[in-house]
C-alpha cells in the first residue's frame, strides 16, 4: 500500500486542467454553449494578440528591429494566421452585436438562428477577407 497515491474516487474530483477539459467535452455542444465559449476564446485570443502588437510596434523606434519585424510578418504561416486573426475579429463582432440584439428585441428561441447567422456571416467575412491575403500564396502553389 502505498502512503501518498489517491484512488480513483478522490482523483475524480480533485480539480485539474484534465478533470476541466473532460467535463467540457463530455457536454453535448448546443449552439448557446458553443457561441458562449467561442466568444470568451476569441476574446481572450484578441488580448493576447493585442498585447504581442502593442510589443511589436515598440521596435518601431529602431529601424533595424523594426526591418526584421516586418519580414517577419511577410511569412506566409503569417499570413495564414491573418486570416485566422480576421475570423477571430469577425465572431467576436458579429456575436457581440448578437448578444446585444437578443438582450434587446428577441426572445431566447432565435438563440439558434441569430448563432448561425453568425456563423455564416463570419464565415463569409473570413473567406471574403481570406482570400486577397492568401492569393499570391496559392498561386505560386499552383502549376
């Protein structure tokens, strides 16, 4: 037997980032949970976006550091992350102004149809948005 090892009972219910991530997936995704989480993780990922520009545009005081940073940005993963950060941009947007529509004027039943709205119109923005970045890259992928 051994002193400091906990059984399976005591270990399901401690707290832990792994007990947290089975909870959320043993959930069934509806679209109120899933807008829900979608809109704290998008905003959460703008913060931290936020924070890594307010640091970049720092290197504008020196222009050598400030070369590198855009060549930095030239690179097409960076790019790809552009679109992703306009998808990002996008959700939280379009479902902030939801939140705000359905707290105003409709009832919780067009919870459904106002999320996929939102989904659809994040999509097009992104795809809209997405594609004049991503086109010099998919044309020289291209034979």
């Amino acid at each position: 037997m051994q002193g400091n090892s906990k059984s399976s009972d005591s270990l399901k219910d401690s707290p832990s980032f792994w007990n947290f991530l089975a909870t959320v997936f043993s959930y069934r995704l509806w679209p109120g949970m899933a807008a829900w989480l979608l809109h704290r993780l998008t905003g959460l990922f703008l913060v931290l976006y936020l924070a890594l520009h307010i640091m970049g545009l720092r290197s504008l005081a020196d222009p050598a550091s400030f070369e590198i940073y855009v060549t930095t940005y030239r690179n097409p993963l960076f790019k790809v992350a552009e679109v992703l950060l306009l998808g990002t941009v996008a959700f939280h947007a379009f479902n902030g102004t939801r939140i705000m529509l359905q707290d105003l004027f409709f009832r919780s039943e067009m919870h459904k149809p106002l999320f996929y709205a939102v989904v659809g119109l994040t999509a097009a923005v992104t795809l809209a948005g997405g594609f004049p970045i991503l086109a010099p890259y998919i044309a020289q992928l291209l034979p």
